[in-house]
C-alpha cells in the first residue's frame, strides 16, 4: 500500500495539537526551542523561545499567510515566517506572540 498525502496526519497523531485557521482545525506539531540572541558561545546574550509548529502541506487550504493569526493550543499567534521542510510535504510555521 503506498504512503500518500491524505496519509500526513500520522505524523500528528501521538503528540500533535489543534492548529486552528479559517475555521478548521488540522493536528500540528508545536515546539519552541530555546535560542540565545547576541551571545559568543551561549555566554551573555538574550535566552528566547520562538514557538512554531508543523504542519502537512495540506492541512489548511488556503494555507496561513505572514501577519494572519492562528490558534495553537488554544493561544492566538501571528504566523511568522512559513517554510517547506524536506520534500515539501510539511511545512514550519514561525508564530509571534499576539501583542
């Protein structure tokens, strides 16, 4: 049995969250990993966590753009940067806080 795009949300299934945009909801992988801005070697700088989360190419149609906001978890974000991982079949979407 070959492995299609309709079959993408496996990828989600275990530790996925809801991902809301536009008035559905897709199952995404959320994480924030931590980043030190303007420090040599991890010392002095700024610690700061950039959420983002991965989505199926697919899971919106159309998918968020820069400056529109989706629900992650229950929190608004703004939709940062939107980037193809891969080959293409997911994408990472960079989320800013809603001030």
């Amino acid at each position: 049995m070959a492995f299609g795009d309709s079959d993408l949300s496996v990828f989600t299934a275990d530790f996925g969250v809801a991902v809301e945009f536009g008035g559905s909801t897709a199952q995404g992988n959320f994480d924030a990993p931590q980043k030190n801005l303007g420090g040599d070697s991890g010392f002095g700088g700024v610690d700061t966590s950039i959420p983002r989360v991965h989505l199926p190419f697919n899971a919106f149609s159309p998918m968020p753009q820069e400056e529109q906001t989706v629900t992650v978890d229950g929190t608004d974000y703004l939709v940062g940067a939107v980037t193809a991982e891969g080959d293409g079949k997911f994408v990472c979407i960079d989320l800013k806080a809603v001030s």
